[in-house]
C-alpha cells in the first residue's frame, strides 16, 4: 500500500488566495483526519470525517477553513481567503477504526502565506 | 491546564545510553496510550500503542503508563544515532479523537 498520500508537498501563496490541500488515504480506512502542525500548538485537530460524513469540527479555525469528502478515496482542505497566520504543516490521516489503533499519518502540506 | 503536556526539549544523551521520555495528562477518561516517532519533514508515525496501565515492550522501546498519576513514559534502550527525532505522546478515550503533545526533540550523539 502506498501509504496516505497528500498533494501538494508545499505549497507557497499570497494572502487572500484561495489554498486547496488534497489527500488520498489508505483503501479500507473508515476514518480521515486533517491536522495542523506549529511549533508553538503542536499538533491540532481540525475536523474529522468516518465513512466520509464529518464527524467533529471544532478544531477548525474560523469559516475560512473548509474541509470535504466526497468520496471513500478523496478528501480536500480549503482555506479561503488565506492568510500568514495559517503557515504551518498540514497532516492528513486515516485510520481502520477510531483511536483504537492509531492512525497513519501522509508526509505533510507545507503551507507558507505571505 | 493543557489536555497534554510534554517538556519540548531538546534533550541530547550520548549513544548508547537510555533515554526517558515522558507525558502527563489531565483527562481520566483516557483509555488509549500512544508514542509517535516524527523524522524532520515527515509526518508522525506510530512507534507503541497501550491499553491502560502498565507496560509494553518492544525491542529497544518500553512503553509505561500510570493511569493513578496521569503519567506516561518511553524508554529507549541502546539509544542510537538513528533514534533522533521528535517524539509526541498521544492519547484518546474510547475510539475518540487523539490528542496529542507538542513533542519533545531527541539527538543522540555519536
């Protein structure tokens, strides 16, 4: 199995641009989760989805942050508009089951606004 | 009071030696235990997963938590050059979301 894979690797934007963070997690795994990543929060949860229905939200930030499912294979994350303050390391990653087991994390979206 | 806290290090020890990495928390409800292992520029990978108190081992890597004093420990036997990286406790309650510490940097010096 390739792993979960997120496109893109990084990705540089101008504040107020729109920022599409993609990713493809592993066949079978109900769950998916988006994280974000800074040295001052660590590792944040910002939405999760089983069986592509989201699930809980709260972590996400403000109404300019938007995350779909559109299918057992796709998910995307969506800032709009962007801004400096969203710069940090995006994670994505799914899982068989809830927290049971853990999860498999993708290698990041690195995500610098200026 | 943060959910999780770990001390952020970085904590360097020479090779060879035993390295302790620990955790403490504030949620009872805790069930699950986790360590991650996190490589520069990559994303976190599952290194030990517990159930409830006690101990786990695995290879080099000993898993420990204490659920009477909120406390959670990775030991690293042998330490090598191989192991630096940053280390991030986690932790859910039953199959809900994982919460994580912010990470504590480990180099092992050669």
């Amino acid at each position: 199995d390739a792993g979960v894979i997120q496109s893109p690797r990084h990705e540089v934007t101008e504040m107020g641009q729109e920022v599409t963070l993609r990713c493809k997690p592993i066949s079978g795994h109900d769950y998916l989760f988006w994280y974000r990543q800074t040295m001052m929060r660590g590792l944040e949860l910002l939405i999760y989805f089983n069986n592509n229905v989201p699930i809980d939200d709260s972590g996400m930030p403000e109404d300019r942050f938007s995350a779909k499912m559109p299918n057992a294979s796709f998910s995307t994350l969506k800032i709009q508009p962007s801004e400096p303050r969203d710069s940090a390391v995006y994670f994505c990653a799914s899982s068989p089951t809830g927290s049971n087991y853990g999860y498999t994390f993708g290698s990041g979206t690195r995500l610098t606004v200026v | 009071q943060k959910e999780v806290e770990q001390d952020p290090g970085p904590l360097s020890v020479p090779e060879g030696a035993i390295v302790s990495l620990n955790c403490t928390y504030s949620n009872s409800a805790f069930q699950y235990f986790m360590w991650y292992r996190q490589y520069s520029r990559k994303g976190p990978e599952l290194l030990m997963y517990t159930y409830s108190s006690g101990n786990k081992e695995d290879g080099r890597f000993t898993a420990q938590v204490d659920k009477s004093s909120k406390y959670i420990s990775l030991f690293i036997r042998d330490s090598q050059p191989s192991d630096s990286a940053t280390y991030l406790c986690a932790m859910s309650e039953k199959d809900d979301k994982i919460i994580f510490g912010k990470g504590t940097r480990l180099h092992i010096l050669p």
